[in-house]
C-alpha cells in the first residue's frame, strides 16, 4: 500500500499546528430573516476548543449574546415563530450589536492566544449563513478588531454529508451518537454547543484513522 503523502505532519499535538495557524470557533445565530444586511441579529454563541495531550478536540463552554436588533432592522415574524424569540422582551438582557461583537471577540481572541493561532476561523451548520450576519454586524459597528477569517470557514454540513451521510444538523448529530432536542433547537447556545460535538467528532474520528494508520503503515512521526 502506497504511504498518504505528509501523513506524519499532521499528527501534531498542537491546536495551532492542526489548522494551519487557525482557531476553530463553532458560531451559530439566530436572527429577524435570511439576509444578513436587512434583517437583525438577535442572537449570537460561539463554543471556541480545546486539545488533549492525545491531540483530540473537546468543545468547551458557550460564551453568548442576546441581540438588540440594529435601528430600522427588518423581522419576519415567521422567523420568531421558529426560533421563539420575543425582540421586545427586557429580560432578554439584549446588548447593543457592538457590545455582543466584544462580548464574543474577547473570548475568541483570549483562546487565540492561549492556543498560539493567528486567526480565528468560523464553522457553522450552513456556515455561510452565520459568517454573513457576523460580518455584516461588523461593518455596521465598525468593528476594527474582528478575529474571525472574513470569508473562509468550515461547514459541519458538509462535514456531516462526509462522515455520516446527513446534512440536517439534528440527522447529523444523532448519527454522530448524541441526543439533538428538537424543543431546544434554533436556541443560539444548544445549536452552537450540538454543532461544537458534531465537529469535534468527525475531527477525532480522522484523527484515530491518522492514527490507525500511522501505526499499520508504520510511519515515522516527525
């Protein structure tokens, strides 16, 4: 059997070395619609990871936001009827979106330094959809200090499509091994924290097959 090419670089230990300089931070949103210059941002989580000693991910605590919507923001209805939020609740809690941008950066910039990466880099379930409202909420604030890779991303849809044949986020996570309570989806936090598992899963899983291989082909680690 021929030996995979540079199979041996990649069984790095180090969170930084295992993307490339990236900080993987799992971003979901809830939000007033779909189009990201339009419709509010109501609210947002990000689940940044861990490493083991083995080289393997765990997620740790959601850091999150509840979202004033911007002024002249645009929300259909019917997205309240999915995601049951009430914009105009006081116990919310809502913050303004820069002060939901900073409570969130600080986190992600803390881990990309206690991780020695250069960047942060977003996944999501349809992460395109999470990556433009996060970015359109930074143009509007002006946010100078965004961590995140402004167009690049991992999308656990795709990944799940991969590794277990399911792209509905719910599908995907249950074919992974873990619960998914449909009456607490479309929360920012439980979508950010199943998405976080899903990833970390199929991550480790190929790092066992790496590692699988490594020890059968007999590889040398650098």
């Amino acid at each position: 059997m021929d030996k995979p090419e540079n199979l041996s670089n990649s069984m790095s230990n180090r969170l930084a070395d295992r993307f490339r300089g990236f900080l993987p931070v799992i971003v979901d949103v809830e939000t007033g619609g779909f189009d990201a210059e339009r419709d509010a941002l109501l609210e947002i989580a990000a689940v940044t990871l861990d490493m083991d000693a083995e080289g393997y991910l765990r997620p740790r605590p959601a850091v999150s936001a509840h979202v004033e919507p911007f002024p002249g923001a645009n929300i259909d209805p019917r997205a309240l009827e999915i995601t049951g939020i009430d914009p105009d609740n006081p116990l919310r809690g809502a913050l303004h979106e820069r002060a939901a941008l900073d409570h969130i950066f600080k986190e992600v910039r803390e881990r990309m330094r206690d991780a020695d990466c250069q960047r942060a880099i977003l996944v999501g379930h349809n992460a395109a959809f999470d990556l433009g409202f996060l970015n359109a909420a930074v143009r509007r604030v002006g946010h100078k200090r965004n961590p995140f890779h402004p167009f690049s991303c991992f999308d656990t849809a795709t990944l799940g499509g991969l590794a277990y044949g399911q792209t509905v986020l719910s599908k995907s996570v249950q074919a992974a091994g873990f619960l998914f309570d449909t009456r607490e989806a479309h929360s920012a936090i439980y979508d950010a924290d199943r998405t976080a598992e899903l990833f970390c899963t199929i991550v480790n899983r190929w790092r066992r097959l790496e590692t699988f291989e490594r020890e059968h082909i007999g590889l040398d680690v650098l």
